[in-house]
C-alpha cells in the first residue's frame, strides 16, 4: 500500500440493534453508494466523536441517540478511485448507541447527505456483497463482542454506480 495514493478517512458510527436486527442506512455517496452503511460519518470543526455521532445518527435516520458506549476502532482499506486517490483507509470508531427520541423517517436532503434512509437488516440480508465492510464488522460485533485490532484490506471492491 506504500506504493499507492491513499485517501484516510475518519468516522464515528453508531451501532444500533433490535433483537439479531442492526439498523442500517442505504448509502448514496462515496465508496459505499447503493449498499447498506452504518448511520454515522465525519466530524465537524470543533465537535466531539459523540457530538458529531448523535448529530449524524438524527440526520440520517431521524432517531435521537444517546451513547451507551464505546465499542472500539476498526479500519479498512480497500480501492477506490477518488480525486486522484488510488485506495481509500476508512478509520471508524464505533459506538453502542439506543433510542431517546425521533421515529425513522427519509432524511432531508442537502449537500454532503449521504442516507437516503434507513431500515433493519439481519445478518443474512448484509453480506459484502450488500453491506459495507463497516456493518459486517458491526454484524459480527453483534456476535462476539470483540473487534479486530487488524485493519481489513479488500484487494478488490465495487463501487455500485
């Protein structure tokens, strides 16, 4: 990878469960576009990782969260090409989060929206194929309890235009 124009990006993402179900976001942007992704993303200037968590949890689903707490870090890196990078190295802090607030509703629409909205998927209906490699990761949090402390690297991966 030492070789390669790598584009780091960080995120807090929340996990939310409802029995053996993870509520998910269908993704319109970035290296996830037209799979399902965990409610979540990039910080403001000045904010906190929870500030930001529950700002971007209410944007994208509609539900007000609050933090249980932290689950981890986990990161990926797989390629994607974006404004003249080759690879993309997503670093996600995860967070256990439940309801205080809100119903699921279509998230409003503005420049840097990347939900078209959420629902609950299980672990059969997220494979790699369907899913990001954070909800997989999230999914198989569910079952175990314990993250990785090695970062994923997917040789190939496409990007569903």
């Amino acid at each position: 990878m030492k070789d390669k124009k790598v584009h780091r990006a960080f995120g807090v993402y929340g996990i939310y469960t409802h029995g053996k179900d993870l509520l998910v976001i269908n993704k319109n942007r970035g290296p996830y576009i037209n799979r399902f992704d965990l409610p979540g993303g990039s910080l403001e200037p000045g904010e906190s990782l929870t500030a930001a968590l529950k700002r971007e949890f209410l944007e994208e689903t509609g539900i007000e969260v609050k933090v249980i707490r932290n689950v981890g870090i986990a990161d990926f890196m797989l390629p994607w090409a974006w404004d003249n990078y080759e690879y993309v190295h997503h670093i996600a802090a995860f967070y256990l989060v439940e309801k205080v607030g809100g119903n699921l509703k279509i998230p409003q629409q503005f420049e840097g929206q990347d939900s078209l909205g959420a629902l609950w998927v299980s672990k059969d209906e997220a494979s790699i194929n369907e899913a990001s490699p954070l909800v997989v990761k999230a999914l198989r949090w569910m079952e175990e309890e314990v993250l990785s402390p090695y970062v994923e690297v997917y040789e190939a991966w496409e990007v569903k235009d």
